[in-house]
C-alpha cells in the first residue's frame, strides 16, 4: 500500500531526472556550435567565390601553389591573428592563414572577405624563399 502513495513521486523525480539529462545534452551542442562559429571571428571559409589578386596569382606561379591548395588551406588552416588585420571595416580586414597542402609545403594565404566573397591577396611558402619575379615587386 506504501507503494501506491511513493509511485507518483518516484514517477516525478524520474521525469525531472530525464528533463536534466535532456537539457544538458542540448546545451553541450549549442555551446560546440557557438565555439566553432567563434573560431573563425567572421571569416567565411566556404566563400560562394574566391577572387584572385594580380599579385596573389603571380606568387602562386613561383611557388608552384595551386588554387586547390589555397582553398585547402582556406577550408582547414588556422587563422593567425599576428599577422591578421581585423581591426578595420568589412571588405577591408585581412585575415592571414596558416597551413599545409597535401604536399606538406607549409602555406600562409592573406585574404580579405567581402559579403559572400573573397579575395587572396597573397600567398606565402613559409619555409621555403622563392625568386618572384611578380610586378611592383622592389
């Protein structure tokens, strides 16, 4: 009989034992989805087009970078933010990249966003110094 009078409160806690879990199941994925968002500060890896400067174009001839690494590196680099310019408008902050083709040469890519677009300015082999013979070069 004392059974009868506990089954409702033990039906309670478990339901608010369920609640619980749920809530914090839902919590833990907003807060890996606000932590990705964060680690990109705005830069759009998966731009709808990536333009190329004159001058981005001329480095990745002489240090033989093709475009698929660049939106490599774009997609899995990592952003560093000492050699970044993010303290200005839209369409003008930079953002340096850093990573590695599947060749394993070691690449920096400086893009500057813009809406749904994004333009390489430049692109580095950080171990290696090629002789570019690029236009307005001193």
């Amino acid at each position: 009989m004392n059974l009868k009078k506990l089954f409702p409160f033990i039906f309670i806690a478990i339901l608010a034992i369920a609640a619980i879990a749920l809530q914090k199941c839902g919590t833990e994925k907003s807060s890996n989805t606000k932590s990705e968002i964060k680690t990109s500060r705005g830069l759009n890896r998966n731009p709808a087009k990536i333009n190329y400067s004159k001058h981005a174009e001329c480095r990745m001839e002489c240090r033989t970078i093709t475009k698929t690494e660049v939106k490599q590196v774009l997609t899995d680099g990592k952003i560093n933010y000492k050699k970044s310019d993010l303290n200005k408008s839209d369409c003008i902050k930079r953002y340096a990249v850093d990573g590695y083709s599947k060749d394993g040469q070691h690449i920096r890519i400086v893009v500057a966003p813009c809406a749904d677009e994004l333009t390489v300015i430049t692109c580095i082999d950080l171990d290696k110094d090629w002789e570019c013979n690029c236009e307005n070069d001193e």
